[in-house]
C-alpha cells in the first residue's frame, strides 16, 4: 500500500511549510505511551515521566488513542475552532484507529455508528475501548479533559522541548520552502523520505510522489493545498494526514532516515544465499580481491564478481584500490546497522 501525491499542474504554492507546536507536543507524547520505539529518548522519557505529577501519567495513559497509531487530527493545522460534533468524529477515528470506510460524522447522535465505535474500538488494545465509551457518554467532558491534559504538557514538559526544538523545525521549515521554490515540489517531497519516496512518472496522466507506507490514500494538491510539517520527536514517522474534508498534512521527520523498506529486506535476503555469507566472512577479517576470493571460495571470478556486485549494491562492501589491485571488505558498520535499518523503516 502507499500513499500516492498526484503533481499534475501542481506548483510550490499548492504547499505551505508551516512549524506546530501542538504536532510536535502530539509526537513528544508518543515517544512517552512507547519509548520502546524510539530508544535515542529513553533518557529523556524516563526524566519526563519520573518527575510528572500524578495527573499527568493518569492522562498518558487515558488519552493514548489521540497519539498512537492514528494521530489525532486536532493536533495539526485547519482543525481549530471545531465544533462538538466534528471533535466526537475525529476523536472517534482515532479509537478505531483509521477512518477510510468509517463514518462517524454522527457517531453523538447515530447509534448504529455508536456500534460500531464500540465494535471497532473493542479490537484494539486497552484504552481504545474505554475512550471510545467516555466520548459517547460525554463528548463534552472528554474534549474538556483533552484541553486540560495539553495544558498540564506544557507545564510538566513542552515548555522547555518546544524551547530547544522549535529553532531546529524552523531551519528545517526553511530549507524546504527553498527547496519548493529552487527544485520543485517533486524535489522536495522526496526529500522528505529518501529511503521510502520515488517518483513515478507514467507514460500517461501526471507524475507523482508515491511514499510506501501501510495504508493507501491519494492525495492531490491541485484540489486542497497540503501542509507540510517538520518534527524532530516523530522520527522516523513520516504521516499522512488525509482525513475526510480537511486539508491534508505530511508531517515529516527532520533527519529522514535513508533506508527504506525495500532496501532494509533487500539486504535481509542479500545474506540469505550461503556463497554470499561464506564471501562475506571472508572480507568481514581482511579485505581481498575478487582472485583471491575466487580460490579460497571455489567459484570463478565471474561468479565472485557477481555476489560482489549484489553486495556493493546493497551498500554493504567498500572498495579500496590499491596500486592495480582492487580489494573489497565486509562495511562493519553498514551491517551493524541492518537491525535499526530494519526497526526504523518499519516505523516510517
């Protein structure tokens, strides 16, 4: 699945670079509900959450839904100002955790859609049902609860991140506009996610920017404008906001991480065959040229020549010539690095 960016008569204007403090607060507190994730903040979350009032952890926990895996779309832009019934709808798709083929546009009034939030919410992990419950019990208490939690976050913690981080979102905002404006929107949106964007430009109808990600959604900014949003605390997240009637949003990482998917597995599967292995235990000691591989492997040049090619693809084996020698090693560090590769572009 992916989600599709559609640039057929789309200019840089169709896009404005715009920093959030409350989509960052909404990555901050999903670094705190899973810290297992995002190992780079295990420090910081275990001093946020040590020294945070009683309250604090109680909301963290109550009001998970909103920051998981469905970011609540009241954190971003062109939400503001909602009414109660919009607020119930939103915050019901984050307790089903998706909102492609739901309408919970009368989830207050409707119970055939109260059902089936009940329905939906109940096969997701604790608390996606007992939030599901208190907003069709009391939508009003539940939204005055959230506007009271993100309030205690600035006190407990957002002040000062915001702080810090703000002027790293603003830099970041700024070379994208420039990138807008230099290169094209097609430039810049593959900046976004070197390791899972391409561009795909069909033989018929317009290019566009296809992010791999696990749920589908075409956005096409020649109809509504998108907003792109940099953060430091939702890395390696790149998310989508495309919910239905409001402008979409990209809210992406500030240091997009360079692997993707295809690439993580790839390398996955380039040291399944067992000749490619035994050549890479080999120039894993000492690096060595493709004569010598060829003797102590038992294979031909052109055989050895082969897998090598396979593994400086992948970007696992470093070339050194020396004089009119050419020798090849096993990158250590590209390899130790194959488990977080493949960590992180599961996350992205």
């Amino acid at each position: 699945m992916s989600v599709v960016i559609v640039l057929g008569g789309v200019g840089p204007d169709r896009f404005a670079v715009t920093v959030s403090p409350l989509a960052e607060l909404a990555a901050c507190l999903h670094v705190l509900t899973g810290p297992d994730h995002h190992a780079e903040h295990a420090p910081w979350v275990g001093e946020v959450t040590a020294n945070a009032p009683p309250a604090f952890r109680t909301g963290l926990r109550r009001l998970a839904p909103l920051w998981n895996a469905l970011r609540w779309r009241g954190f971003y832009p062109g939400s503001d100002g909602m009414g109660l019934d919009t607020f119930a709808e939103l915050t019901a798709y984050t307790c089903a955790s998706g909102y492609t083929g739901f309408d919970f546009s009368r989830v207050r009034h409707d119970p055939e859609q109260a059902a089936l939030l009940r329905q939906t919410a109940s096969r997701l992990p604790d608390p996606h049902l007992r939030l599901a419950e208190d907003l069709l019990h009391d939508a009003e208490a539940v939204r005055a609860d959230v506007h009271a939690f993100v309030d205690l976050c600035r006190h407990v913690f957002f002040a000062d991140v915001w702080a810090r981080t703000e002027p790293l979102l603003t830099a970041a905002g700024h070379l994208l506009r420039q990138r807008l404006a230099d290169q094209g929107p097609a430039a810049a949106l593959l900046s976004l996610s070197p390791g899972s964007a391409r561009l795909v430009t069909p033989a018929s109808g317009p290019a566009r920017v296809v992010f791999d990600k696990v749920h589908h959604a075409v956005v096409s900014p020649a109809r509504t404008p998108v907003t792109l949003i940099p953060t430091r605390y939702g890395a390696p997240h790149l998310l989508v906001k495309n919910e239905p009637g409001l402008a979409p949003v990209v809210h992406f990482p500030v240091d997009a991480p360079d692997v993707g998917v295809t690439l993580a597995r790839s390398r996955l599967l380039g040291l399944t065959d067992p000749r490619r292995v035994r050549l890479c235990r080999l120039i894993a000691r000492q690096a060595m040229t493709t004569a010598d591989l060829a003797d102590r492997l038992s294979m031909t040049r052109p055989q050895v020549s082969r897998h090598l090619r396979v593994l400086r693809d992948l970007g696992l084996v470093r070339v050194e010539r020396n004089g009119r020698f050419v020798h090849y090693g096993l990158d250590l560090a590209a390899v130790e690095r194959i488990g977080q590769d493949v960590a992180t572009a599961l996350q992205h």
